[in-house]
C-alpha cells in the first residue's frame, strides 16, 4: 500500500492505495455527451506509461527516430509532449487539494484537464494533479509525477492473486449496459449499449489480431467472440478461406489447441501480465484481454428462462422484462485500437501500414 504526498511540502493527498494494471479504456472517448462512470476502483491506483495531454508535438515536427525511441512506429496526428508515468485514481480517494478555477480547460460538461494540472495542494499551492470528469471520459484524477512522491504505507503488503484465484472472484464484464446522457429539458435520460469496456478491449485486441494475422484470413472463435471481432476481421484482412485460427484460452480451460495459430487470454488486473500456457504448446500468438470480459466470452451469462408452457399469456402482468439489446453492430473502439497498434513494432511492415494508413483517411466509420 502507498500514499501520495506533495513533493513541495509533504502533505499528504490521498488515501492509501494499492497499485493495479491501468485499465484498457483509460484514453477512452465515448460517444457525445456520455456520462462515464469511474476509470478506478476506490483504494487503488495505475502508473501509465505514456504521456498524456499537452503540450503537444505534431508528427512533422518530430525529430528522424525520436517516435520510434518513445516506441511508436507509425504516423500519429500528434504526440503528447508531457512528462509520462502519471499515477491514475478514482477522484474519490484524493485528499489534501483544491481545484484551480481558471484551468477549467475546453470541458462541456466538466473537466477535460487541457489545460493541465487543475488541482493544487492546499497546504502550498503546488498544482499536483489533474482531475478528468467532463462528458465522454471516464472520471479519474492523474497525479503528475513530478509533483508528487508515492510513499509506502506500514502494514501487510498482500501478495497479487494467482490466476485460479481470479478466475473464482473475480467479476465479469457484460457487454451491453445503460449509457446515462444529459436529456435537455426532461433531465438525465438513458439508452442500451454495447459496454465501453468492451469496445476498447476489442480495440486493442482487434490490433493484436492484425498483427497475428500475418495478412492472412482469420477465424474467430464461435458465438459472442465472432460478434465482437470476425465482422472487422473480415473488413481488414483479404477475404477467403480462414488460415489462420484464434481460440479462447486461459487458467481453469483445457490446454489449448496445438493447432490454434492465435490465442485470446486474460491480462492479470493487477499486474498487467498475459497469461500464458504452461508446459510446452505450440508457437501461437497471444492476443491480450482485460480478465472481466474474457471471463465472459469464455463463460457468458445463460438468458434469463423462460416459462415452462414457452410464451406466457399476453394478460399477465411481469416484472422481470427481457434485457434490451444495442440496436446497432459492435464496432471497436477506433482510438484504442491506433493507440495499441502504432506501438507494435510489426505495424512497420508494409501490408499493415497500408490497412493502417488506408483507416485513417477513410471517410466511413467500417468496423470501428
């Protein structure tokens, strides 16, 4: 466990936290004028690698190699020029600070933190952090780095849970859910969605799998896992027969299929780490998914059952409606999916700079 304290003066500017694997839908933007819940759970924290916010860089200002040094190895629009390795929280665990009014940013609904630290320490008016709460982010407060130092706290510091652990506790991720939205006149209003979660987690697997690919047909494994990605499979990669095979595999599955080319597995929510196949199996290429919604790939949620006679009678009364379904195709997430892809080294070949370059200036949405 650790706190923070401000490195001006010492205060202290949280609660006690434990570091966990920074969520794949952290730079997520979603959708116009959605309110996004929370990115962290309460008493934890994530450090994320790569800067975040301005100043920024456009692409033709960098230096020959300097993307590549800061391992990004394909044209971006521009590039975060901040200091990276911010410590990312839930808003509800910060202590000690204040916000700075006049760096409200260019938010719509909240705070969008464009115009940088927007928290300062009460104790000595050092600006310490950045508090994220505007319509379509996900809220969180990323503490910058040098402003602050992470202090270990006394206490039992507990070992990370093994996968068999996990993979009794740990919660699944559904794929659809409520997006609340400002409604105008009438208020807060609602509507059924395919989950956010998902959409960014399919945006960075969808980018692994490209890149496993090899430029070749893929088959995805049956039922929801083909809903979420064959469909963009086939729009990025050649049409024919599939020669190449992904399958879902993980900690309490059977070993996985010699002949599977790819395999889907879960990342490890507090280390961060892919799980791999123990003993020896074939060379196959692991495509990483957040452990919530590879839990429910790998075992959905059965329908809600129906009455014993099939349909019930249309004059009786029920309390129990059937959960609504989006009313459009899943599309992954586009940012997650650049950001993830541009940090592959294997985006240098030419084949996948072509799909990626041809994604960019395309004027249609296609899978995404």
């Amino acid at each position: 466990m650790f706190v923070f304290v401000c490195a001006g003066c010492g205060a202290e500017l949280t609660t006690s936290l434990s570091r966990v694997s920074l969520p794949v839908h952290a730079r997520q933007k979603y959708g116009n004028g959605a309110q996004l819940p929370v990115l962290m759970e309460s008493g934890t924290f994530a450090v994320d690698p790569d800067p975040w916010g301005g100043p920024w860089r456009m692409w033709d200002e960098l230096n020959p190699g300097e993307a590549e040094a800061r391992g990004i190895y394909a044209p971006v629009y521009a590039l975060s020029d901040s200091t990276p390795g911010a410590s990312v929280m839930a808003p509800g665990d910060i202590r000690g600070t204040r916000l700075i009014p006049e760096k409200r940013g260019g938010a719509c609904c909240g705070l969008d933190g464009a115009d940088g630290p927007n928290m300062a320490c009460e104790a000595c008016d050092l600006p310490v952090a950045t508090r994220i709460d505007d319509c379509s982010l996900w809220q969180a407060v990323r503490l910058s780095p040098g402003a602050v130092h992470r202090v270990p706290v006394d206490g039992i510091h507990p070992a990370p849970l093994s996968w068999v652990e996990l993979a009794e506790k740990a919660e699944k991720t559904p794929p659809f859910e409520p997006i609340a939205t400002w409604g105008g006149w009438l208020g807060a209003n609602h509507y059924w969605s395919w989950s956010p979660q998902w959409e960014a987690a399919a945006g960075q697997a969808l980018a692994h799998l490209l890149v496993a690919s090899q430029g070749q047909p893929v088959q995805a494994p049956d039922g929801l896992a083909a809903d979420v990605f064959q469909r963009a499979l086939d729009v990025l990669l050649p049409a024919g027969t599939p020669k190449r095979r992904a399958v879902l595999a993980g900690p309490g599955h059977p070993s996985p299929d010699a002949s599977a080319d790819i395999l889907l597995v879960p990342v490890h929510p507090q280390t961060g780490q892919t799980w791999t196949p123990a003993g020896p199996t074939a060379p196959a290429y692991l495509v990483p998914l957040p452990l919530g919604v590879w839990l429910w790939l790998v075992s959905p949620e059965p329908n809600l059952p129906l009455p014993p006679s099939g349909r019930m009678a249309q004059d009786i009364l029920r309390d129990d409606p059937l959960p609504l379904l989006p009313n459009d195709l899943f599309r992954a997430d586009w940012g997650t999916f650049q950001h993830t892809l541009v940090r592959l080294p294997a985006v240098r070949s030419p084949w996948l700079r072509t799909t990626l370059e041809n994604l960019t200036q395309s004027t249609s949405a296609g899978p995404f």
